[in-house]
C-alpha cells in the first residue's frame, strides 16, 4: 500500500468531519499517512476556529495563511508541505460517501496521476448550482472521463506522486475561480503523462445560494478569457462560442442578460437560461 498524504485547500468551509473520517478510514490501514489542511485566508473567524480542531487528531494539522494566495498556489504549497511520495487532494466541500475511499487510493498500482470522479447529491429544489451539477453529472462518468482523460480531469478528487506534482506545479498566475485544472490537464498531456481515471468518488453535495454561484460563474468566465488561447480544444463553452456570431450574442446579452441574470438568482433558476446567461457574459468579456 502506497503511504498518503492527504491534501486539503480550504477557504472559509468546515472540514472537520471530512478529515475525521478520512482519519479514521486511514487509521485502520497500517499505512504512512497525514492530512494536512490549509486554510487560504479564510474570513469566516467562526469556520476557522472550529477548523482547529484537526489538530487535536493523530497525523492531521491545520495551516492557516494570513492573506488568500489563490486556488493554485495554495495546492503548490501543500505538495511542498507534504512528507508522504503520494499525495491525495480533497476540495474542502467534499462530503466523503464511501467506507473505502482512502484504501482505494493507497492500493491503486501503475499510475502517476489518478483521478477519482465526483458523485452529486440530492438536487435542492430552486438551488442553480445542485440543478447544474446534477444535470452534468452524466457528462463525468467513470466511462466519460476515460474517454476524454485530461480534459475530464478536475482537482476536486485525485492522487498524484509528489515529485511530479513538485515538477509540474499548477499554474499560479490561477488566482481566482476556474480552469486551474483544466490548464493542468493540457500540460500533463503535453509532457506525455498519462491520467488514470478510477471509480473513487467523494459526493458534492454542499451548495452555495443562487447569487453566490452566479458570481463564481461570472469569476470562472473571466479566467476562462484570460487564458482562452492556452485553453483552446480543452473547454467546451470555448468550442461551443468558436461556432457562434459574437456581434448577435452581445446584443442578446445587453438587452436580455439582466433578465437572465433575474432568473438565475430566483427562486425558479433555469438550465436553459444559465446556458444562454454564460455565453453572453463571456461574449460580452471579449468585446
């Protein structure tokens, strides 16, 4: 079995039952292990403290950074941290759904880089971000994502050897929200690196309101402009845009796009309407 460290970016969520029960599944394992959280800047004081109770656990500690140094450098900085060859990365608001998550990874044999996949949990009525994750859940499945290995690729559950990640760190020009992992997955297929996709899950189940999401959706799209050449061939909204006419989607978003935006931060979101919302914010962006 592979010793672990397991690797944890957080900012402003409560991880103390997700590391408590990956300790506890990596206890009965005999195995080198520990889990590291480290929390980004956090600005949540009441998150925070109750964080600190990880420390209290065998093998687990909490780092806390004083100011937020982004999704990509606070993943670089915990590689570094990290004393185990393996390392397993966790997104904070992961909810574990299985009795043999850690065991899974510390067995998995002949690969650099293995990607786990997500499961979505129950849809909350009026919630966008549960209707959207629930409805694209089909669109990750173990059997899509071997298909489409390093552009299925996502950071929110995977395992990678710790001297590759130290040789191939993430971008740190990501500081804000979307397509870290997407850039890293082009890199990886540059150098030639294979990414192993396994059925492993960790459940998302923990959803922001429909104005946050719909922010962190408008965050997302202006990375996604920022670095649209190096993420040609690997973002589908980037091939879905190439095929439409900039000049109509830009007036649609101006006379409809607040409308749009209405809806979305509702009571009654729709699918449809987020679709069209995206293409216009980020047609618009590249004006």
């Amino acid at each position: 079995m592979k010793n672990l460290s397991v690797l944890i970016p957080t900012f402003n969520d409560r991880c103390t039952t997700l590391v408590t029960m990956l300790h506890d599944q990596a206890e009965v394992l005999g195995i080198g292990y520990e889990i590291i959280v480290a929390d980004d800047g956090s600005t949540d004081k009441a998150v925070v403290e109750e964080n600190r109770q990880i420390n209290g656990l065998s093998q687990c500690r909490l780092i806390e950074q004083a100011e937020n140094q982004g999704r990509a450098a606070i993943r670089n900085f915990l590689a570094q941290q990290a004393k185990y060859p393996w390392l397993v990365f966790i997104d904070s608001d992961m909810v574990m759904c299985r009795e043999d998550y850690v065991r899974r990874y510390a067995e998995t044999a002949g690969a650099a880089i293995v990607d786990g996949g997500v499961v979505i949990g129950n849809i909350i009525p009026g919630n966008l971000r549960s209707l959207y994750e629930k409805a694209a859940e089909q669109e990750h499945t173990l059997e899509k994502r071997q298909q489409s290995p390093y552009q299925d690729f996502h950071t929110a559950n995977f395992m990678i050897e710790r001297e590759l990640m130290l040789q191939h760190p993430f971008d740190e020009r990501f500081r804000y929200y979307g397509y870290e992992d997407v850039l890293f997955g082009k890199a990886m297929q540059q150098a030639g690196i294979p990414i192993t996709h396994i059925d492993n899950p960790l459940s998302f189940e923990v959803f922001e309101d429909n104005e946050a999401f719909v922010r962190k959706t408008e965050e997302g799209l202006r990375t996604l402009h920022t670095f649209r050449e190096e993420l040609k061939g690997y973002s589908r909204l980037l091939h879905t845009i190439s095929h439409l006419p900039q000049g109509p989607l830009r007036l649609w978003h101006k006379l409809f796009g607040g409308l749009e935006r209405q809806n979305l931060v509702g009571h009654h979101p729709s699918l449809l309407v987020f679709k069209l919302y995206k293409l216009g914010f980020f047609s618009q962006e590249h004006e």
